[in-house]
C-alpha cells in the first residue's frame, strides 16, 4: 500500500469500483421521497421507491426515517413550510389592507395545492403522518396560527 493513500490499489482483473459517498443522505431522501410521492401518490410510497430514486441502497433510508411514516411527516413538514413561502409571496405582492392580505394568502393556498397535489393531500388528508412529531406540528400550527391571524386581522381584532 501506498503510504500516501488510505486504499490498496486493486489487483488486475478486479473491476473498479467508488467508495459509497451521497453528500447529504437525508436531503437526497426527501428530495427522492418528493418525487416517488408526486408520481405514486401516498398509496403507492415506500421506502424502497424512495431509495431506488435517491440510487442507495433499499437499508439506507433507516439511517435517517425509521419508517415510511417518519419519512411522509418529514416531507409534510417540509410542505407546510412551502405553503406558507407561497402565501407569502402572494402577500407581498398585494396592498397592506387586511381583504387583500386574506385573498392573497387564498390564493397563495390554492396555488400550492395546484402546484402540488401529492404533497397537499398529505399535508391535509393523510392519516400516515405523526403530528405528534415536534417538526411537523410546528410547521402545521405555524400555517393555521396565520390563518388565525389573517381573519382576526380582517375582522379587525
């Protein structure tokens, strides 16, 4: 072995291969785990989908979700972020009056549900998500707190 590297060379004949190296494992799963759910839906999701996607190993997704479940409540937290990223940049596009502000925040609710239908129906009618889990209830009490707050202040309160 070379003492200036860390890997013996390979004898002839052996087929090259790389060391196993994602970057960051977990980002990569999401962004796969958002894909496999936009074309499968939730009914067809699995981890295994996830990882083929992601090109690791079917194991590999347990480093970072424990489970199917932990995985969808990870993609719907991120979900909700985006939800509300959209209803902002309809509210700025929009007068400060309190009507406009609720109307874009509508439209900024519509236009995500459009843009992403897979992700919406498990942000709001899947029972395969834990709200239990400190991320997601953030991120969804976050997006109803602005509701709240929208209404109040179009009622004036």
């Amino acid at each position: 072995m070379n003492p200036t590297t860390t890997r013996p060379k390979p004898r002839p004949g052996t087929p090259k291969t790389s060391p196993y190296h994602h970057g960051d494992l977990r980002a990569a799963l999401l962004k796969a785990g958002e894909e496999v759910l936009e074309e499968s839906g939730i009914e067809g999701f699995s981890l295994r989908a996830v990882a083929k996607r992601a090109g690791v190993s079917h194991a590999a997704p347990a480093h970072h979700f424990k489970d199917t479940g932990a995985l969808l409540t990870a993609l719907a937290a991120i979900g909700y972020r985006r939800f509300m990223a959209t209803q902002d940049a309809r509210q700025a596009e929009m007068g400060e009056a309190p009507g406009d502000q609720l109307v874009a925040s509508g439209v900024g609710y519509v236009e995500f549900a459009i843009a992403h239908p897979a992700l919406f129906r498990l942000m709001f009618s899947s029972n395969r998500t834990d709200y239990d889990d400190r991320e997601l209830s953030e991120a969804s009490n976050a997006a109803f707190d602005r509701l709240v707050a929208d209404v109040a202040r179009f009622r004036g309160k």
